[in-house]
C-alpha cells in the first residue's frame, strides 16, 4: 500500500479554493445518486465514498457526496475527516438562503470531491428533516455534476427525500436470504409510491461462493438483474479502519475491478454495449 497520511492529517491535505469550485449551472447533465440498502451492514458507506473516490477522477471537484444517514451516518470516519460544520449545521444556517455560504461549509477531500458529513451526534442529526435534505440536494445540483447520496437503511423520510429527486439509484444487498427479500419489498415500495429513480443499478456486496446462495438465486429472490457484484475481501474492512477507500489505495485487485465497473455505469464517455441488454454476474 502506497504511504500516505492516514487519520485528519488526510484531511488537510487538500482544502477548498473559490477556482476549485464549479460555476453555478456550468456541468452538463446532473447526475443525482442515491446508494440505498434495506438493512444495515451491507456496505452503503463503503460503496458510496469509493464512487465519490472514481467519479472525482472523471470529473475533478465536480463531485460532492452527502451523509444522510442523520443518526449514525460513517462518512467523516471512511474518509478520515474532521469536518468543521456537518449536515445540521449547512442544512440550519445561513447556508440554507446563500449558495456562497453553502460552497463554502463543504468539507474538502484529498481525491478533490467535496463533502457534507453527518453529526457526530444523533440526536443533532434528528434536527435534519426529509424536506431540509431535498432543499439541499436541489442547492448542490444547481453547483456540481455528480451528487451522491449516502442514505440511512431502510425507506425513512430522508431516504425517500433522496429518491424522489435521484436520477439514479444504486441498491445494496448481500448474497443472504433476509437481505435479498428485504430489497425485493424495497423494489416492490418504491414502484407503488411512484418515486423509483429512472436509473437503477444492483450492487450484489460481499459476494463470495460459500454463502450458499448464487447470484441466479439472488436474482430470483429480488426479481430484477445483479449488474455489479464486490466480492468479499478483507482489502474493504481494512481500508475502512485506515480511512482511506479502496479506489483511492490505487492497485488492481477484484474489489477495485468491481467499484471501476460500478463508476463507469455514470460515465457518460464510457462505451455503450447496445448489443447485450444484461451481461450475467459471475463471482469470482
């Protein structure tokens, strides 16, 4: 592993400028990304800080993720920062009317993305609500390309409020049986509500071939195509106790195989395979 500073040294290493910042209205087509899991455990945080790692590749500073998950939300420690304002304080301040003000209470990361993190504090957390969630993403919409959304489990209001405006949604789930059904009902909810985003991409996480379940019987049990599978390795816990994500370690390895093809589903310069609808999962 490459020797980097590891912890808040990280952190500081690279800080927000006005240059760095795109213009208001200056990116081509939002893309508003909500990762979103039935269940905890099933690697949200993990998936999400590693797409923000990529798509900040494609598109330099052009790329901000948010920490929704209000109560418990892991961003700040994946990413080994130490925000000076979180969620409540952008969503309850002054940056709520000024999009200056809002630019300028992101937290920076090396990979040159931006950040909003969540509260250390749940019950400062619970001040956030769905609406003041949604006011924000459309806030950062009007600024950036690429918005990602890290939700807490389940289909709370914040979760909702991210999906109502998501152009894209990446749903999580393991190869165990409660997972599974617990995505298929997840499916089934949002498209009797109405708000299923118009993209959707499967991730099948901690993939392996001892689970006792293959991916034919995932995607049998949640009724729509694996198109991704991250199989399980200890390269992911590791890189989440050090803070650094697995894309921004650099190496080849199965695990960063699987996040590259994930972040290519948004590169809107990556070739289209028109001529296979769906390529089946294979777990190595």
């Amino acid at each position: 592993m490459p020797d980097e500073p590891v912890g808040p040294a990280a952190a500081t290493s690279f800080q927000p400028a006005a240059q760095d910042l795109p213009p208001a209205g200056s990116a081509p087509r939002r893309r508003i990304i909500a990762v979103v899991a039935p269940k905890g455990g099933l690697g949200k945080t993990t998936v999400a800080t590693n797409l923000a790692v990529g798509l900040a590749r494609l598109a330099p500073h052009s790329v901000v993720l948010i920490d929704a998950d209000v109560q418990f939300g892991d961003v700040a420690m994946a990413l080994s920062l130490e925000p000076t304002l979180t969620l409540p304080d952008v969503v309850l301040g002054s940056a709520v009317d000024d999009l200056m003000v809002l630019k300028s209470s992101l937290t920076a990361h090396p990979s040159g993305f931006y950040t909003v993190c969540g509260s250390d504090q749940p019950d400062a957390g619970d001040r956030v609500t769905g609406e003041q969630l949604g006011h924000l993403i459309n806030q950062l919409a009007d600024v950036f390309r690429y918005i990602i959304i890290d939700t807490a489990p389940g289909l709370g209001d914040h979760a909702l409020a991210a999906l109502e405006l998501a152009t894209d949604a990446v749903f999580l789930c393991d190869m165990t049986v409660p997972s599974a059904r617990g995505l298929r009902k997840e499916l089934a909810v949002l498209e009797r509500i109405g708000i299923m985003p118009p993209q959707r991409h499967v991730v099948l996480n901690l993939a392996d071939r001892r689970s006792g379940l293959s991916v034919r019987d995932v995607e049998a049990t949640i009724g729509v195509p694996v198109d991704i599978a991250i199989p399980r390795s200890t390269l992911v816990s590791v890189s989440t106790n050090r803070g650094v994500p697995v894309l921004q370690e650099g190496g080849r390895n199965p695990v960063t195989r699987a996040l590259d093809k994930l972040v290519a589903r948004f590169d809107a310069g990556a070739p289209k395979k028109t001529f296979q609808l769906h390529k089946r999962v294979v777990v190595s």
